[in-house]
C-alpha cells in the first residue's frame, strides 16, 4: 500500500508550524500506524532529514501516549481504537491522510506531533489522596461494594489520560476525563472519605489551567478509545453541586441561601 501523507511540523512551541507532504510506499496493510510512521522516518534519516516526533510507549493501548489527530479524528477513523492499535488496512490505498497534534491551549506543542500534556497530571494531582488502607488484596475484598458501583467504577478506571476526548472536544474540554477519575473513586467506599475535597479541587484546577467547558456535544464519548461514558460527567456535575452545597451549609451554620 501507498499513501500521501500531510504531517504537521513544528520546531518548537514557539514555532508557526505547518503541514509537510511525504509519500510512503510499500507499506503493509498488517502494519500498525506507528510502524508506518516508523517507515517513514527511516527514510527520511537515510535521506539526512528530520524525522518526525512523535509519542508513543506501550503500543498496547493501555498508556495512551500515541494520541494523534488522524483526518480529523483523535485516534483516527475505528471506534475504541488507540492510534498504536490502528492498522494502515483501516485505510484506503493510495489515500491522502492528515496526521495533526492534539489541539488545546493547554496542550503546547513540544515538537511535530507531540504535545505537553502534563495539564491531565496536574489535575490528578490537584485530587490528592485517600487516606483508607485497605490492606492487601484479600482485605480489600472483605469490603462489601454492591456489583453496578463496582462495575461503574471500573469502566470508570478504564481511562488511560490520552487527552483524546480534550481533542474531540469544540471547546477543549477534559471533562470526560476529570469525570472518569472522580467517578472511579466516588464510586467506591475507599473514595468517599475524601470526595467532597477532590472533587473540588480538581475541578478548580481543571479551570485554572485554560481548559474549555462542556456543552454536551457527545464528541468526547464518540471519540474515547477506551469508550468511556459521558455518565460521567454528569455524576462528576453532581458530585460537584453536592460538595459545594455542604460547604455553603457549613459556612452558613445549616442553612442555605
């Protein structure tokens, strides 16, 4: 297989940037999309050119780093599908494919196709901890969890912080991912002592890093590669108005305005 590729370049974060074509050729249709970009770059090495930069890790699916913009589409076109999972047989031979970075003003551009997106780490950070040991596994089992929270709380847990859904987003908003990892914990008994506080605090520190707001397009569902429900976020909104009525309470000595 052949394809024309349109990869957008940029130096720097200071950099305009801007998209360079590259044809690739005899490309297998087994081959990752990574592996192709793999390709790609021999080339241009053996040609004495950049390569282009690009993130990657596991090539599993499971850490998320390989987020790429593939035709308009975070991860590309296959639905649940991380771009390291994504097969060049998803393609068209002869295609003409656009590979972008991740766009949101909190995610800078480091260089070609990678961006910082330390802003998602920032946010967990701001979740701090939680303070109940539950000890080793079988203790932990001895706590009584009804199965609908358990299995909410691990499909939850099943996000892998790509920033796919800040990308899909017309807003750019991590509201999907902040949801996820308060639900996760909220969802749980070991979560709860600490939930009010979290929840709190991650939400401000979502907003204090320049993300956008969430106005229900569903883009962020549609294009999460580990298919993460957008129930999140509603259960995160009222995780959210919950706390900030019990800190109203308290400040007003048990009655609210």
């Amino acid at each position: 297989m052949k394809f024309t590729l349109k990869i957008w370049r940029q130096k720097n974060a200071d950099d305009k940037g801007r998209l360079v074509s590259y044809m690739v050729d005899d490309i297998s249709p087994d081959s990752s999309f990574l592996e192709m970009l793999d390709q790609l770059n021999q080339q241009l090495i053996s040609r004495g050119e950049e390569p282009v930069a690009f993130d990657h890790d596991c090539r599993e699916g499971i850490c998320g780093a390989c987020g790429l913009y593939i035709n308009g589409r975070p991860h590309g076109p296959l639905k649940g599908t991380t771009t390291c999972q994504l097969h060049m047989r998803a393609f068209r031979n002869g295609e003409m494919i656009y590979i972008e970075p991740w766009r949101s003003g909190a995610f800078p551009v480091v260089r070609d196709l990678i961006v910082d997106r330390s802003a998602l780490d920032t946010i967990i950070q701001a979740g701090g901890y939680i303070s109940v040991n539950s000890g080793g596994v079988p203790d932990a089992n001895t706590i009584p969890v009804p199965k609908p929270n358990a299995d909410s709380a691990f499909d939850a847990a099943a996000c892998i912080g790509c920033g796919a859904c800040v990308a899909a987003c017309p807003n750019a908003s991590p509201m999907l991912f902040v949801g996820a990892k308060i639900s996760h914990l909220a969802l749980l008994p070991q979560g709860r002592i600490e939930a009010t506080r979290r929840v709190q605090q991650m939400v401000a520190e979502m907003d204090a890093l320049g993300f956008g707001f969430c106005s229900n397009t569903y883009a962020c569902q549609a294009e999460c590669p580990k298919e993460i429900s957008i129930a999140n976020i509603a259960r995160m909104n009222r995780e959210f108005l919950a706390a900030k009525l019990a800190a109203e309470k308290e400040q007003t000595g048990g009655f609210t305005i």
